[in-house]
C-alpha cells in the first residue's frame, strides 16, 4: 500500500519526493527485506550503480524486486569501475556503454529509466587522471546514442559544476545529483539552477557523514532542538528541511535497517514550521 504522495516529477514521470539509495546495501543487511518494504511504502524509484559492491547491490535488488513493479524506476550511475578492491575512474565513452550494458544485464532489464552521469573531475572521491580526463561532449554524445537505442530513458548528471549543467542541457537533462545537505550548501547555485530550469535535483548525502570528516545533520544542536520540539527524528528535520527547499528537490537516503528506512519514507509528511526553517537555515554551514 503506498502511503508516500507522489508530488515530485523525474525524467516527466510522476514520482514520491523520497526514494531510496541502494549504495549502503554493499555493506551487508538484510537487504531483500529492505527493497521489498520500500516498494510497499510507496518508495517508486531506487537509485543504484552497477560499482556498489561490483554487481553485488543489483544482483540484489534483482532478487528482491523482479518483475519489477511498473510504477518502479530504476536509476542507474555510470563513471566509475571496481578494480582491486577499489574504485576506480571509467570515464571513456566506450566504458560508459559498457557500464550501462551490464547494468541492464545485472538488473534483468532491457532499459534503465534513467542514468547519471558521475563525473570525477576533482575531490572528494575518486579524481579523473590521464585517459580518464575526458570531455563531457563526448560522454554525452554516448548517452545519447544510448537513449536513441531505447537503452536509457533519460539522461542525468552527477558532481558537476553549473557551468556544466548548462553546457550539457541541450542533451536533455532529467536530473542533477551533487552533494547538498543542511550542513553542505556548496550546491546552492546549483540547486537555483535546476529550480529554475525544472530539473529534479537529487542530493547525495543529504544526512551528511558521506566522507571522512563530514558532519552528521542529526548530530547539530540546533536539529536536535527542532526534533525535540516537533516530536520527530532529526533525520527527518534534516530531510524534511531539504523538501522544503524547492518542490524540484527529490531525496534518496539510504539504509540498511528497515526503522531507518519507516522514518525516512515518513519524512515526506512533516511539516516543519517557519520558526524551524528560520533556526535551519541560520545554522552556519561545514567547511
């Protein structure tokens, strides 16, 4: 039973403003579990890559959730490869088709619904070098090659720059994701950006601690405060706080644990009031 209203938009469909993040499943779980009950929460898209765990997590959701459920999209992430038991930079064209091929292979699907694009041109994560260093026409130009094949259905963009976004939008952009979260506003222009154009913007991270160093939402004072006082978690402050940012924002956090998962789909029914946005957004940002 879907109990999450579906008022945000993705590449033109109809979709709720929380998805799911399946990268956190690479570290163990009872991961069938938690991509059954999202489904059943109303969760309608999940947001994978065929690098988390190298195949593991959409072998995964592949046992969870085939068939898939119609109204189920499935976004997938191409840039990077495992080797060595790490990450590495797949940036080439021929390795984005590649990517993308495997995926679908490892989804048991003949089409992704929409794939991003993660660029590594610089810190945090892994950063292009040598061969890897590639122009982003070119990479687009596979994309949409990829889209005309009906392999894709849309294209979408992951830690660019604004500069890039708008050098790339004649590709037809369905969606940005880019590190933002209460106490990471680097991305603010980019968040204006794709409010204005009326492209979805997705944040990574959007509870924070992704890298080494990053603070955690929850842990500031301040988010403790307005939790305390509205009678929820201060993961949901901290997600419901980013809805309330522009109706474009769309949040896939990620779990392993089916409560954190009730509470994160339950986030898109708080309603924070305007003295926590005023106490959230005077919070002074990381960094």
């Amino acid at each position: 039973m879907t109990t999450q209203p579906r008022d945000g938009e993705l590449a033109g469909r109809a979709v709720g403003r929380i998805g799911y993040g399946a990268m956190q499943l690479e570290a163990g779980g009872d991961g069938v579990a938690v991509l059954r009950r999202a489904v059943e929460l109303g969760v309608d898209h999940i947001d994978t890559a065929g690098f988390y765990g190298d195949g593991a997590v959409d072998a995964l959701i592949r046992r969870a959730l085939h068939p898939y459920p119609e109204r189920l999209m499935l976004v997938g992430k191409v840039g990077a490869a495992h080797a060595d038991g790490g990450l590495i930079p797949a940036q080439r064209p021929e390795q984005l088709r590649a990517t993308v091929e495997a995926d679908l292979r490892g989804l048991g699907v003949d089409r992704l619904d929409v794939v991003n694009l993660r660029r590594v041109d610089g810190p945090p994560g892994i950063v292009a070098t040598g061969d890897q260093i590639v122009d982003l026409d070119d990479q687009l130009a596979e994309l949409i090659s990829l889209r005309a094949e009906g392999k894709i259905g849309a294209i979408g963009l992951s830690a660019v720059t604004v500069e890039q976004l708008i050098r790339a939008a004649p590709a037809g952009i369905a969606c940005v994701q880019n590190m933002y979260n209460l106490l990471e506003r680097e991305h603010e222009p980019m968040l204006a950006e794709c409010a204005a154009r009326g492209t979805a913007f997705v944040p990574f991270f959007p509870l924070g601690s992704g890298f080494p160093g990053r603070p955690k939402v929850s842990g500031h004072p301040v988010v403790r405060a307005v939790a305390a006082r509205l009678g929820v978690t201060g993961n949901q402050v901290g997600l419901a706080w980013l809805l309330g940012r522009d109706p474009h924002v769309l949040l896939i956090p990620g779990t392993r644990s089916l409560a954190h998962l009730e509470e994160n789909v339950a986030a898109a029914r708080v309603r924070l009031d305007d003295r926590a946005f005023d106490d959230l957004n005077a919070v002074v940002p990381h960094g």
